[in-house]
C-alpha cells in the first residue's frame, strides 16, 4: 500500500484570454508530489514543471514560486504532465492534498483546455488532508500548511510555494497523524485547549508560545 501526497504551484490566466479566464482562472505551472510506502517513509518523488497555455508567469508569481518564463519556455504541456502524473500514482490507496482547491484546480483546467481525460479514476481515491488534520485537532477553522507546521513544532522543509517541498511537507504532518503517541505528545495540548474537559488553568499562549501567532480559533 502507499499514499501520494501532492501539491501544485499556479498562476493566472491572461485577462487577454476571456473564454479560457471565465471557465478556470488560473493554470498549474509546477505539479510535486512524493509517495509513501507502508512503512512511512518516501518511496519516491515526482516534480514537473508546465508550459502555461495563456500568458507568461507575471513576475510577482515568478518571485513567489521561483519559477520564472525561462524555466517553462522548454517544460511539456499541462495534458501530458497530467497523464504522467495520473500513471504515477496509479497503484497509490490515497491522493492527499492540502485543501480541496488542488482537485478543483485540475479539473477545471481539464474543462479549460478541452482535454478528453478521464478525471474519475484521480477523484476517487482523492482526500483533502487540510480537512482531516484541521478536524483531528478539534478546529473548525482550517489551518494552512505553515500554520499546521508551526502548531506541530516542526521545522518546515525547503521552501514555500515549492510544490515538492510543499508536499514533503504535508507527508510529514500525516506521519505525526499516524503516530498516536506523537500526535497526542505534539497536539495534545492544543485539543485540550480546544475542546476542554474542564477549565484550563493555562492559555494557549503558554502552551504553544509563537507557534499560533495570528492564528485565531474561530
């Protein structure tokens, strides 16, 4: 058994290009994702760039995501990095990704570049690990990744807006999930807080110190 976890890096669509804007606004340029065998650990890697269809990267997304024009100049199509993609994780039980906008993302953009792929056999085995971690730490207000990382007391790896680096990222938040003890070691704290079974006679703040800074519970 494995499981995927994934993550794109995206940039909008040119306004230029109405009909294509109207249907889905933006388009993947990175695809990353590692794989875990049973026992945890990463078994495997995959990391694609994407030639966007319509328009450059607009130089604010090339400094967020370090990817520049140049670096896509050469890269294949989205429909061929969405195939290799989609064999890659053919044999995995789970796809997780960190919300659900990444599956939005792809089938939108199936619909808007008019491409003959068959989406089901990816949605079924889709989950949105966003939600579930949120939900096992006992919030209603889902975390972002960074947020997720922080509350975990965990360094975060790479760089941001890295699309494998986002997902190693992720992989490692779902090894803390797996690990009841080390869950309830790191989190426990936190769900007490949350959802308490009787007055804390401590703040959050004294529990978790900087690693909630703006985070608010609502």
């Amino acid at each position: 058994m494995s499981w995927v976890f994934m993550d794109l890096e995206m940039k909008p669509v040119g306004r230029d290009f109405v009909k294509q804007w109207s249907l889905c606004r933006q388009e993947v340029i990175e695809f990353g994702a590692v794989k875990l065998g049973e026992d945890l650990k990463e078994v495997d890697s995959f990391r694609r760039l994407v030639k966007p269809a319509f328009g450059p990267i607009p130089p604010r997304y090339e400094q967020l995501t370090g990817i520049g024009n140049g670096d896509v100049e050469s890269a294949p199509g989205f429909a061929e990095v969405l195939a290799d993609f989609a064999a890659w994780c053919a044999d995995a039980h789970t796809v997780y990704a960190w919300s659900g906008s990444d599956l939005e993302q792809l089938c939108g953009e199936v619909k808007q570049k008019e491409l003959a792929f068959d989406m089901e056999p990816l949605k079924s085995k889709w989950a949105d690990f966003q939600k579930i971690f949120t939900r096992a730490v006992g919030l209603r207000r889902e975390l972002s990744l960074e947020q997720a990382v922080n509350i975990c007391n965990i360094t975060f790896e790479g760089h941001q807006h890295d699309a494998l680096w986002d997902a190693r990222n992720t992989a490692e938040l779902f090894r803390i999930y797996r690990d009841e003890g080390r869950f309830s070691s790191v989190l426990g704290p936190l769900r007490e807080l949350v959802n308490p079974q009787k007055k804390p006679t401590f703040t959050l703040a004294d529990a978790l110190g900087d690693a909630l800074k703006n985070l608010h519970l609502e």
